[in-house]
C-alpha cells in the first residue's frame, strides 16, 4: 500500500501483482531466453481529468481501479560469436475498473535489436545494426465520465493507430 493524495483527499493505492516464468541459458551461455505470465492489480490509481483543461470546477484527477493480466518474452545474447541479438514480444490487457482500455497503452508491442560486429585487426572494428519496433493500437484519451445518462460506460472517442519503426546502423573505429 502506498498513501497518495488525489483531489486534496488522502487515499491508500493498493496492488498485487503475481508472475511465474522460466528462463533457461543456450549455447554456452551466450543466449537466454525469458517468459513470463503476469497478473497485476491496483486500486485508486490516478490520472489528470482531461475536463479540467475546460471546466476549473472538474476534479483535478480522476481515480481508477486497474488490473493487467499478459505476457512476455525475451530474447538476448550472441546467435554467433559476431551477431548478437535482443528480442521482445509484450501481450497485455491493461483495464480500467469497467474493462475499458488505458489511455496510450498498446495490448501487443514488440522489439527486435540485431547488432554485427567484426574487428578488423589493429584496433579497428566494424559494427552494423539493425533494430525495428512494434507499437499496437491503442486508445488515445480518457473518458471524463464513467457512465452515460442511460448507465452504459463510456468509451474513449478515438485511437491511436499502431506503428512500427526501423532504424539502421552502421559504425567503423
């Protein structure tokens, strides 16, 4: 438990999180692999009430119940003694107290780093490398109200496409 003061009210956040995995070493050593299942809760949790921005009476934060449940794997280390490698993959459901999404979080993202290096004798070394991500779809606001007049949650108004990015590398000393 944490205390936390929300709206000038003092509050107790309190989480829970259980994780179980395995990770094993290969070749020599020279790579590991990472899994892992997971399952958090938290209460009270705040974030800024974007109605605030245009109604100074709103309340200055707005105070949820989260659970996150998901997994992930990892991959590091040396595929050869010249290419190395690290490798992520994230699956999640990060949910609000009536199951909407959270503002800006993705349920999948994804990493991959690949890095070649070779010395070239007398002190010189080439390296190149080559890394692309995945960010998944994901809302991009938060309600300002839980419930309609009619009692039915509100949802986000819109989302944020996913997006991948690529970048190359190269470098010689």
């Amino acid at each position: 438990s944490t205390p936390v003061i929300a709206n000038d009210l003092p509050l107790w956040r309190d989480g829970r999180q259980d994780e179980i995995g395995l990770k094993t070493e290969l070749f020599a050593q020279r790579l590991a692999v990472n899994v892992a299942w997971f399952r958090i809760r938290q209460s009270n949790v705040s974030i800024p009430n974007p109605e605030r921005q245009t109604d100074p009476d709103a309340p200055e934060q707005l105070i949820s119940d989260l659970g996150d449940r998901g997994f992930e794997f990892e991959l590091n280390g040396g595929l050869t003694p010249h290419l190395s490698v690290i490798a992520a993959y994230t699956e999640l459901r990060l949910r609000d107290s009536l199951g909407r999404p959270v503002r800006a979080v993705a349920d999948r993202n994804a990493a991959l780093l690949l890095n070649y290096h070779r010395s070239l004798g007398e002190g010189r070394r080439l390296s190149l490398s080559f890394s692309v991500t995945h960010a998944g779809e994901r809302p991009g606001d938060t309600t300002a109200v839980n419930f309609t007049p009619l009692g039915v949650p509100t949802r986000q108004s819109f989302r944020i496409p996913a997006y991948e990015t690529v970048n190359l590398g190269a470098s010689y000393r």
